[in-house]
C-alpha cells in the first residue's frame, strides 16, 4: 500500500500541475479575447503602471489611447510596444494623446479627440495620480487644489465626458486605479488621501447609476504601486506597532501585479479589488470597528514621528 502510494503521489502531482498550466492557458486567452478589438483608454500612461497596463491591453489586441503628460514618453512607450509586438498576433497601433488631468480645461477636449477618432470608448482606465507629503498646516491650499484636480476633479471630468457615449451604447466599464487611502487616512498625507476618499465616493455612487445601462464600474485599490526595483524588508516584530504597521503598508504591490489585477477586473467585469497583504486590510476592518483603537495606534505613530514627549 505504502509503494503504491508513492507511485502514485508523483501522478498526483503531475496531474495537478498540468490542470494548473491549463487554466493559466485558458484564462489568459479569455483575457485576451475580453479586450480584443476594444477601445481602451489608459491615463498617464508613462507611470509605471500604465506602461504594465498598456503591454497587457497592447498584447491583448486592444486599440489603445495612451494619455501622458510628456510627449516624449509617450513615443518611448509607442516604440517600446510596437518592437515586442507578435507578427502572429493581431495587435493595433496606439494612439498618443498629451493628457494632463491636474488641467481639468483641456479634458474635453482630449475626450472629443478620441471619440472623433474611434466613435466611442469600451473600457477607460483611470491610472493617473498625484502624490504630496507633509504636515496639513505646510502645505499649500494651492498645492491641495492641485492634488485634487489630478487626483478627483481630473478623473470625473474625463469619466463624465466618455460617460454617455457608453449609456447611450448600453456598454462599457471604468476602473478607477486607488489607493489603500481611499479606505482610511495616513498622517501628513490630508490632501491625497482626502482626493482618494472622494474619488472612491464618487465611483461608488456612480455604479448605482449606471447599471441599468449595462456600464461597470470597477475600483482597484493597492496599498499603493511601488517602483520596480524596491522590495520589502522583513517585518520586525521588536520595533513599535506604528513601524511594524506602516513597513506592512508602505511597501505597495509591483506595478505588473497591478496590471494582470486590472485585466482580471475587465475580464470578470469585478466591481472592487483590493490588493494589500493582510496588515493593511486588518487596518481597513480595525477602522471601521474598533476606531478609537485605530486613532490611537496611529496617533502613537504621529508623537513618535514627531519626537513629542507625552504629556504628565
């Protein structure tokens, strides 16, 4: 009985690779079918995401509008998408647009150049954001205005100008790329978090709206993107739960991560993603159940960081 088995175990396994290998193919090539031909609009293409984004759409056979703020990035993105293309494959030459969201005037006008040239947009992502830190009382008003007209005002005003293109063709999803800080605020970041928090809120009431008209509307919240060559230190247990808790939610999720979750999220048309290791998402129930444990740990993070002695 005892040889059987271990003549077995190997089949066992190679069976269950081979199921795994199966699915991958199978659910790669369902991705690939969900975009094919679509229209997909990404913003600020040239951050680290939106280029993940673009070679997953891109490779998938999607005609994508690349948005940035720098033109020159967007050729380097253009080049670098049309050198590893497949000739097997059926892919489509991206369309470059000069997008800056924090410039709420020129969104129009950016979304009547793309409807002119497709007649309508399947899929808009909006990837991009804008990030300040510091104590609330040094930061400008005009730098917390700026941070919401890229972060909230900027996202809205071009999902607001693509919107009935998408009613009025019963079809359509938006994916708002968050942050863990839509969730719930982190000290000396006021203004991005508040930006988070509502545009967070304004998605969340706009998919009540939309759909009866068959329009998804999908939120992606990382902790948040981290750059390509940072990587986590190990967790240390001796340190304060405040260093403890913000090693857990600084260190955010790879950029190509975050793509394959947002194609994912396309495909299977999710309504909320979070993406985080499990200390943040604790933080995010601990928040909502227990708050004065919450405030507590974080404002003993706060007097830490700012070296002020307890008072008594």
């Amino acid at each position: 009985m005892g040889v059987m088995a271990m003549l077995l175990l190997p089949l066992l396994l190679l069976g269950i690779s081979g199921l795994l290998f199966i699915y991958q193919e199978v659910s790669r090539l369902w991705s690939k079918s969900a975009v094919q031909n679509k229209v997909v609009v990404i913003t600020d293409a040239i951050s680290g995401l939106g280029k993940e984004c673009a070679r997953v759409f891109h490779t998938g056979g999607a005609r994508l509008v690349l948005c940035g703020k720098n033109w020159e990035g967007l050729e380097n993105l253009y080049d670098a998408l049309i050198s590893v293309a497949d000739p097997g494959k059926q892919t489509f030459t991206p369309k470059l647009v000069l997008l800056d969201l924090s410039d709420i005037s020129c969104v129009p006008d950016v979304a009547k150049e793309v409807l002119d040239c497709y007649g309508c947009v399947d899929i808009l992502i909006n990837n991009a954001s804008m990030k300040v830190k510091g104590p609330a009382h040094k930061i400008s008003l005009e730098l917390d205005k700026k941070i919401m007209d890229a972060n909230y005002f900027g996202p809205i005003t071009l999902t607001k100008a693509l919107l009935p293109n998408m009613i009025s063709r019963r079809t359509g999803q938006i994916v708002l790329v968050n942050n863990i800080q839509g969730k719930f605020g982190i000290p000396f970041r006021t203004a991005y978090a508040a930006s988070k928090h509502a545009a967070l809120g304004f998605f969340d009431c706009l998919r009540a709206e939309v759909e009866e008209y068959d329009v998804v509307i999908s939120t992606v919240s990382p902790t948040f993107v981290r750059s390509y060559h940072v990587y986590p230190e190990q967790g240390n247990w001796e340190a304060s739960i405040w260093k403890f808790f913000f090693r857990k939610l600084t260190y955010g999720v790879h950029p190509v991560e975050v793509a394959e979750e947002v194609m994912r999220t396309v495909r299977r048309k999710k309504q909320e993603v979070f993406m985080a290791n499990p200390i943040p998402k604790a933080a995010v129930y601990v928040r909502t159940f227990f708050p004065e444990f919450f405030f507590a740990v974080v404002a003993c993070g706060v007097k830490e960081k700012l070296n002020v002695p307890e008072e008594g």
